[in-house]
C-alpha cells in the first residue's frame, strides 16, 4: 500500500517511480528472513514523518520505499534474526545544482530515516571529523565502532544521480 500525504497528480508519478527505480535495490538477506521486533513501531514512525511525502511499506521484506519532501527516493530495510541490519538507500537527482554542497547534510537526512538515536550519534561524529566530498566518489567511509561488524556510508555516481547507501550489521 502506498501511502501518499498530499493527494497531487505528482505523487502518483513518485509512487511509481519509487515502484520502478527503488525495486532494483536490494538487502541480502536469508530467503526466510526473521521480523524485525519493532516492525510494527518502525512502520507507524515511517507514516508519522513528514519529510516523507510519498511511502510504501512492503511487509514481505520488512522494507519501506518512497519519495521525500524534496523529492529524493529512498528506501530503508531492517532485519533481526541470528544477525541484527539496516541498509538505507537515497538517490539524489537528476537536477544536483547544489549536492555537492548538501551532501553530508543528505547522508545524515537518510540516517535520520534509518537509524536508532545511538546509531546516529555515531555516524555523525564520525562525519564531523572527516566531510564527505562528491569529487572522492565513489567512496566508502566507514564508521569505527566495537559493537557492529559492519558500519559504513557509501557514496557513488551513475549517470546523473548520486547514490547513498548507510548500511550496518552485527552478529
């Protein structure tokens, strides 16, 4: 179901784009995925944020998909079962006047989505001792923490949009 917050022409072509271009995105997962123990929270702070315009919340892969006030897409999967994730996309585009100069600001507007308070609280530490440039794409810039086995921000560019990607993992 998509949930849209203003009944425009416009939305309509963003669920569909979500539909198209965020379908090609996926987490790797098992094929019997466990559920996220707080799904049911995540899925009512996805419909309660208003930077969000446009959402789909898809239950089978515990994933939310849409289309941000300012137009990005994005996309946000948890998972929790022997091991414990989240990876969050962003596509930034096509019209990047201005992206070199927001894109720190866009990592921490897709952690925001994606990631609990403590999770946060890293990530931007981390990215205020090292800025991410655009011109050093594509990029991984991981963030050092003892509790995750994985934590990273990667930044790359197709064509004329710009892909962000937040992922984290602990077993």
């Amino acid at each position: 179901m998509i949930i849209c917050r203003h009944a425009h022409p416009r939305n309509r072509i963003y669920s569909l784009l979500v539909t198209l271009v965020l379908g090609v995105f996926s987490v790797g997962c098992a094929a019997n995925e466990c559920v996220y123990e707080q799904q049911e929270n995540q899925k009512q702070l996805y419909a309660a944020n208003p930077a969000i315009s446009v959402q789909q919340w898809l239950e089978s892969s515990n994933e939310v998909k849409g289309v941000l006030a300012n137009g990005n897409l994005f996309s946000v999967k948890h998972w929790s079962c022997e091991h414990y994730g989240k990876q969050a996309l962003m596509v930034l585009g096509p019209h990047m006047d201005t992206a070199a100069n927001q894109l720190n600001a866009s990592v921490l507007q897709l952690a925001k989505l994606a990631l609990d308070e403590h999770e946060l609280k890293l990530l931007s530490q981390s990215l205020q001792n090292s800025k991410l440039h655009l011109a050093d794409a594509p990029l991984q810039h991981n963030i050092v923490s003892n509790e995750f086995d994985e934590f990273y921000v990667k930044i790359a560019i197709t064509d004329s949009l710009i892909i962000i990607e937040i992922k984290l993992y602990h077993s």
